[in-house]
C-alpha cells in the first residue's frame, strides 16, 4: 500500500476538468482500454497493456520459480545479463532486500572482466532479451557460454533464459536444450518488473517472489477502488511540474528505485518535445536546478510516495500511463531508440573489427578533450556556456560502474556550477533509458561523453570485434545520433580512468 504527503499537494485541483479527465482516463485504463492515448497509439497500446494484469497472473509462474531456485540452490554467485527494463527492476529487488546480483549491463571490457570474476561452478547466468537481438545482451550470452565451455563445464548447467514465446532467441535456445522462462509478449519492457524478467532474478537470489505480488495486487485493488492517489501524483506530474522532476532514494531502504523509475518515465514521455526527464539526485538537497519538481519515498521533497518496493511498482507503471494520457504521449513506444543502434552498426562495419585510432583536439594530463576548449575546465565552460536557458546537461559515461564510480560525482558538482539539471547515465545502459528522451524529449540539452581506455579487451565469440570496439562503437554511434540534431556535444576521453578522473572532479570544481 502507498500514502503520499508533501508540499505540492495543496496545488492539486480536484474540482477542474483536467482532473477530472485524469479520473476517466483511471477508469479507461482499469478496463485495458487501447485508445486512451490517441488512434497513432492504438495499434501498439491494444499489445503492451497485460502489464496490468502481472500482479496476479505471475502467480500462476511461481511453481516455475520455485522449481528454478530449487535447481540452483547450490549456486551463490547470480549474474543477469540484460538491459534497460531486463535489468534495472530486478537490481532494485536485489538491493532492497540486501541480496547478491551482479547485473551485466554495459559493454566496458573493465566491467565485463567483474563479471567473469566468479567461480564459474558456482555460477548461474540469467540472459534475459524480449527478442534476443539486442546487441549487448547477444554479446554478452555469447561471452558467457564459451567461458562454461572453456570451464570445462556444461552451459546448459549454469544458463536461464528470459524471453518472448516465439521469439528467435526462444527458439534458439529451446533447440539447444536450455532452460526457458516465457514472458507475457503483450507486455513492454520497461512495465516487465513484475513479469519473469523481474522475478526470474529474483527467485535465484532468494527473494520470495510471492510477497512481492501480494502487495502489488493489493495496491492495484486499492487504487481499482479509489483513483484519488494515482490522479493526484499524475496530475502533479503532469500540471504542477514541468520539465525536470527530481527523484531521490534517499532513507527510502530502496536503492535503485529510481533508476528504474528514470527509465520507465523518460523513456515512456520522451517523445513530441513535451516529456519529463528524471534527474536521479544522491540526496533530497540535490536536483532542483532549473526549478525541478522533486519526489522522495521518505523524508520530505515536493511530493513524497511512501510504500514497499513491488507496490512503488505497481503505482509508477499506472501513474506513467496517465501522463502519458494527459500529455497525449504514447507511452509504450520508443521510436528514437533505434537511432544509436544504427549508427553503431554502421561503425562495427566500417571498422571491420578494429577501433581506428583517434586524435583528440587537446590534451590534458589523463583527460583527451574531443571539443573546444583551451584544457579540461575550459571546455566543460563552453559547454555551460552552450546550455539553452531552460535547458539541461546530459552526462554520458562509457566506464566501470563498479571500479569507476566516483565519476558520478560530476552530476552534483556540475548542477551546482551550472544552476542547471544534470542527469548521468552509464553508458550503453541509458541508451536503452534516457536516451529515448534526449532525441524525442525537449530539445534543450548539452551532452557530455566520457569514455575510457580499458586495461584489456574481451573477445566476443563468434564476433570479429571485442567488447571494446563494440563500446566504443555505440558511444560514437550515439555521438553521431546527437550531432545530427546540431546538439551541443563535448567528449572526454580518459587515456588512464583514475588519473582522469580526478584530473575531471577537480577541473569541475574549479569552474
């Protein structure tokens, strides 16, 4: 169950016609209704909406789930390899419930190399792909099973497989005898959390699946009995805020909800010019340049949303529907996506295999500057300077989540430089995220690349390139996408990540 309380509250008007179009729309949506964003909508609207449903109908899964987990109870190392919405729901149940999940979502070879890390005996590997053709997960199910190979173990052993009924890697993967889990296909990704892209991981790392689905069919029957919490939050997302809205998980005991929401909301909205993009701020302080509206799950912020992680869930995935809704946004769509994949494409065949080497226009210490600017902090001010007045930096790191953390610390100091949102995204895993917004969203942004030399390449099996070729390949490729928009777009290149990185906080700092 959720409650909701904040200061933005008082600005909702339950009397006027756009709340009162809100609560028709509640009740459309109770009743799957394809038509409620518009007959461009429809035809994809009338396949995504069984996401609704999840709540109950996953259960009829949890015999499957229990049967996987029994199968790998002697497993402690639990690996997912998925992106965007196979990914960010189930680190955020991995993480609430303090359970262990390494989540392989990036190409970076530095981050690739934790994953293989592991006692591979002990392992098992959930690949998890609608279709099967995304490229990083392909690449990274590939990785996998010559490395159980070369292991002297059996893939068959340690693989689950996460994916449509049907689709080419279903079919695939059945004929060489793995294990199979079907998802709902008349479900989105980024609305799959309770379906088994979410709940497969869940189970393997000993989350009872079931307590989670309770209380999200609890929720969904309050909110199916009573619409004034879901119209409220809709309503102040889409009348009271505007552009930015500001999400914090602080003191929530749910890190990484909003990631997941950052997705579900930006991806979903970011289309026609008139979406909102979540700034994922470290605390309740940060994130309200540029006026943003802010959201917290504890504590206090413009409106904060109380309640357990499966019922935020549910909440969230309804609430985005009805922006959509009130926006006259698709929000099951997400034409622009495809943009980055092509132009990485087209890179992995011009280069035949091999990264070509580049020259930077500058150097500075660790940091190779791509841009204008006399050193590092030059041209991270011409790239201040360059921000549309209502407009917002987008930071785009290509590195190592794990090793290369502290480069998430450009968003605060960045926002506090410049007086405007910040957002960060770890590259290529917003690309699947936010990067559905910088194209089809508000086009007031400035995007900041910031790439890295690795310590050593990965192999690809059955691939001409390695895991550095292809990340290089989409950061350049979503460079491509961006200029093409004339957007202002400045890359750092870090020729040693830890030198440079530092060398990048303190140049930021000095602005």
């Amino acid at each position: 169950m959720i409650s909701i309380k904040g200061n933005a509250v008082s600005k909702i008007d339950r009397s006027s016609e756009k709340y009162t179009a809100l609560q028709a729309f509640h009740e459309r949506l109770k009743s799957k209704d394809s038509t409620i964003w518009g007959p461009q909508a429809q035809a994809e609207a009338s396949i995504r909406m069984n996401w609704i449903d999840l709540p109950e109908s996953s259960r009829d899964l949890l015999p499957q789930f229990d049967a996987l987990a029994a199968k790998h109870r002697d497993k402690n190392n639990v690996i997912l390899c998925g992106m965007g919405g196979s990914s960010l729901g189930p680190e955020v149940i991995a993480q609430t419930f303090s359970k262990s999940l390494f989540v392989l979502d990036s190409t970076d070879p530095d981050y690739v190399a934790h994953a293989l890390d592991v006692d591979l005996a002990k392992s098992v590997v959930v690949v998890s792909s609608k279709s099967g053709s995304t490229i990083e997960t392909a690449s990274q199910r590939a990785l996998f099973e010559g490395a159980f190979k070369d292991a002297g173990l059996n893939p068959i052993d340690h693989m689950v497989f996460v994916t449509d009924p049907g689709s080419p890697l279903d079919k695939q993967v059945r004929e060489g005898g793995f294990t199979v889990v079907n998802a709902d296909p008349h479900v989105g990704g980024r609305f799959s959390v309770l379906s088994p892209f979410g709940l497969v991981p869940a189970a393997l790392i000993g989350v009872d699946v079931s307590v989670l689905l309770d209380n999200a069919s609890d929720t969904k029957k309050a909110f199916f009995a009573d619409s004034q919490q879901m119209c409220d939050i809709a309503y102040l997302l889409s009348y009271v805020a505007d552009q930015y809205v500001a999400y914090t998980d602080e003191g929530s005991g749910m890190p990484g909800l909003s990631d997941w929401i950052e997705q579900l909301v930006a991806e979903s909205t970011g289309k026609n010019q008139v979406g909102r993009l979540p700034v994922v701020a470290e605390t309740s302080h940060n994130g309200r340049e540029g006026n943003a509206f802010t959201i917290a799950f504890a504590g206090n912020a413009d409106l904060v949303v109380e309640g357990d992680l499966a019922s935020q869930f549910i909440v969230w995935e309804w609430v985005t529907a009805l922006i959509g809704a009130a926006l006259a946004i698709d929000p099951f769509n997400q034409p622009n996506v495809t943009e980055a994949k092509e132009q990485t494409s087209a890179l992995l065949n011009e280069w035949k295999g091999i990264t070509p080497p580049f020259t930077p226009d500058l150097k500075d210490g660790a940091v190779e500057i791509f841009g204008a600017g006399k050193n590092a902090t030059d041209a991270l001010s011409h790239l201040i300077s360059q921000i549309p007045e209502d407009g917002y930096i987008a930071i785009m790191a290509y590195l190592d989540r794990k090793d290369d953390a502290a480069v998430a610390e450009l968003r605060a100091i960045l926002a506090d430089k410049s007086g405007r949102p910040v957002t960060f995204g770890w590259g290529p895993r917003f690309l699947h995220s936010t990067g559905q917004f910088h194209k089809g969203g508000q086009q007031n942004g400035v995007f900041l690349q910031i790439t890295g030399d690795v310590k050593k390449d990965i192999a690809i099996p059955g691939q001409s390139y390695g895991f550095a070729t292809l990340v290089a390949a989409q950061a350049l490729g979503d460079g491509k996408a961006l200029a093409s928009r004339k957007y202002p777009l400045l890359r750092f290149n870090l020729s040693n990540r830890a030198m440079g990185i530092s060398e990048l906080l303190d140049a930021a700092k000095s602005l």
